[in-house]
C-alpha cells in the first residue's frame, strides 16, 4: 500500500526520466555486445583465411634468377671523348711603325671584312717619307764624288812618286827618302778614300732606310684574313706602336683538346714517341649538325696539374662540301672523337655490370655468384675496358643484386630465343 502511495505521489514527469535512462541501458548493452561479436568474426576470419607457409624441405636452396652478359675481347681503336673550341692557328696584329697622319683607309678595314694578301689596309701621308728619300739619294751621289775624288788623288800621288823615282835614280845616290817617294802623301790619300767609302756605305744604308719608311707608309695584308678588330679612321695621326688592327686567317684553324692523363697514355703514337691520329669534330649550328675531319699535330706541351690532364692540338681540315661551313668560324665549340690504339689484350665489360667503381659479380660454370675485383683501363658511357678482373667468355651479371653472397646459387634468365645467355 504505501508502494502504491509511493508511485501515486510521484509525479508524471518523473516516471518519464525513469523510463529513458532505462531504455539508455538497454541500448547501450545490446550495442557493447555487437561490437564484441562484429570484432570476433573478424578476429576469426583472419585467423582462418591467413597463407599457411610451406615447410621448406631440408637441403633445398634458394635460387635467384639473373641476368648475364658474356665478356668479349675489345676489338678495333679505342675511340676518345673530348670537346674544345676552333681558334685560328695564324693570328697578327698590325701596329704603325712611323708617325704620320692617315690619309686613307681600307674599306675592308671593319670587323668581319675579308681582306686579302698585300691589299693595302692604311696609308700614311707619304709626303715628308719622300722628301726624306730623296735627300738621302743625294747625300749618297756626294759621297760617291768623294769617293771618285780620293781614288783620282791616289792616282796623282802615285804619278807623281814614279816621277820622282825616275829622277832620283838618274841623279841621286842611294835610297831615296820616304817623303821624296811621297810615301806620307799617299797614305793620306788612301785614309781619304777609306773615309769617303765608308761615308757611301752608311749614305747607301739612309737611302735603303728611307725608302723602307716609304714603304711602310702603307700598311698591307700579309695573308688572307678576316679582320677581328680595327681602331683607326682617317685622318688619325699615329706614332710608332698604336694599333691599326687585328686580323685572323679562316683557313688555318686548330682546336686545343683537353684528356684525361689515362686516354692520352691511349694515343696513337710513331717510333719517336709523336702522338698521331684521325679526329672527327662534330657542332650543331640551327638545326644542322656539321662534321669536320681533324688530325693530331702536336700536344700541348705539359701536363695540366690541378686537372691531371694533357692536350693536344688538333688541325682542322676543310669538308668536301661548299660554301662557308667548309671550314668552322673560329670560335665555334666543338665536339671531338679521337681514334686511338688498339688495345688488343682488352676486355669488354657493360658498364652496367660493375658495381662499388670496380667490382663485378661472375656466374660460373656450376651456376653460382663469385666477385671479383676489376683493373680498369678506361670507361665510356656503356662500356668499361678491362686489364684483369675477368676472362673473355665468363658470364658477368647485369642484375642489380641486393643481400647476395659470394657463392650464392642463381639461375640465368632465359633470352628472347629461349635460352640462357
């Protein structure tokens, strides 16, 4: 009865929060207990779909599939990498050798312009050169006259001792005196004909040199060139020294090519020790690229220290084409391939094979890996050259290999025909 009392008194509202914080828990359990069964059947799925791992028999070893490449001897020149820029082997440049003003002036006379052998490309004033010329022909027709006056006063002064002798050999007794033998007298004469020869030669030199100074009034092309720079106009009054230009020859053309000290030791050379050899030098200008053929003509000199490297000198021969690109425009940067000797003791192992800069893994005969240690000529882009390391016809392995040991047993991959390499 008083329960009765108890639920009579509560009022509605509290019967209501009652009924909800017990639907809550009820919620609450049944959402607990699907969590725990949904995570149970995954644990269990899990558990019975896993891979079972296969017990590996006793005694079988595992076996790595790779790839090989079978070692052949090296066969024909070594060729050589380098690149270098076409400069011109002859190179001059003018300079004034007189003081004067320009009064003309080449119109080839411009950077670029061609010019030819003994076309003239600047004149001085000439006109004080030939006053200067003429003087100095004169001074020498005196000296000349001198010199004909000396040798016809030897001729009187003998005439006259040849007298006297005759006369004192009539009326005199004994040797006559040196003085009426007019010895003194002809001895002046002769030191004046010395002097007046010696005045000739050096009258003969002025004249020679006058005219040489008349001469170099006019500045000439002494070969077949192009102009690279010229800084004079008419007009300019120069003195001996100031530039005139600077010219440069389009056909003898060389290129300096820098080596590694282990491809120079690679060069072609004769019995006397000469480095020789074919070069092939290649450019692209646009969309063409232009070969030119080249030969050794000498090396540089020395060694380059800090690079450890050696040069030589390459002369640019002309193409049997037409037209400018016969020859490179100095200047140009080239691209060079040099013929070498042929290293007939060699071996050819892909560069791809060679592993830590010398090492390379072999598979032998019973199929299994062995390293070896490589001696190392030289390297190109896919090939490296070898001393000793390897035999010709053993199997180098082009695989990248990770975690493999040295006797590890492999199996060679199959060709595109179907068999081992």
């Amino acid at each position: 009865m008083n329960d009765e009392a108890d639920l009579a008194d509560m009022s509605f509202d509290e019967l209501e929060k009652e009924r909800s914080i017990a639907k809550h828990a009820v919620l609450s359990f049944v959402a607990v207990v699907t969590i725990l069964f949904v995570a149970g059947f995954i644990v269990a799925s899990l558990h019975f779909s896993r891979p079972i791992a296969e017990k590996k028999e006793e005694g079988v070893e595992a076996v790595r599939t790779v790839e090989v490449v079978t070692v052949q001897p090296s066969k024909g020149r070594v060729t050589i990498q380098s690149e270098g820029v076409v400069e011109s082997q002859r190179e001059v440049s003018l300079s004034a050798e007189l003081s004067g003003k320009l009064v003309e002036v080449s119109p080839n006379l411009v950077p670029g312009g061609k010019v030819k052998k003994d076309e003239v490309l600047v004149v001085i004033d000439p006109a004080d050169f030939r006053v200067a010329l003429e003087q100095a022909k004169a001074a020498a027709e005196r000296t000349a006259l001198s010199v004909a006056q000396a040798e016809l006063a030897i001729e009187e002064e003998e005439a006259r001792r040849d007298q006297a002798l005759r006369d004192w050999k009539q009326l005199g007794k004994g040797e006559p005196s040196d003085l009426l033998a007019r010895k003194p007298q002809l001895v002046s004469a002769r030191a004046r004909l010395a002097s007046a020869k010696a005045e000739v030669a050096s009258a003969q030199e002025e004249v020679k040199r006058a005219r040489q100074d008349l001469e170099r009034t006019v500045v000439r092309a002494p070969f077949d060139a192009t102009v690279r720079e010229e800084s004079v106009e008419v007009g300019t009054v120069l003195t001996p020294g100031t530039a005139v230009a600077t010219l440069f020859s389009e056909r003898s053309l060389e290129v300096e090519l820098p080596l590694r000290l282990e491809d120079y030791a690679l060069l072609g050379r004769d019995e006397e020790g000469q480095v020789f050899g074919e070069v092939q030098l290649t450019s692209r200008l646009g969309v063409r690229e232009v070969t030119w053929p080249g030969r050794i003509v000498r090396t540089s000199g020395e060694v380059e220290r800090g690079a450890l490297s050696a040069g030589v000198v390459v002369a640019v021969d002309a193409t049997d084409g037409e037209g400018e690109l016969r020859l490179p425009p100095p200047g140009l940067f080239v691209k060079a391939s040099l013929q070498g000797q042929a290293l007939t003791q060699a071996l050819v192992v892909p560069r791809s094979a060679v592993r830590e800069g010398d090492q390379v893994a072999i598979v032998s005969d019973d199929d299994r890996l062995e390293f070896r240690t490589l001696e190392i000529v030289r390297t190109n882009a896919n090939e490296v050259i070898v001393g000793k390391g390897v035999a010709a016809g053993e199997r180098v392995v082009v695989t990248r290999l990770s975690g493999a040991v040295d006797g590890m047993k492999v199996e060679i991959a199959a060709t595109e025909e179907g068999e081992g390499s």
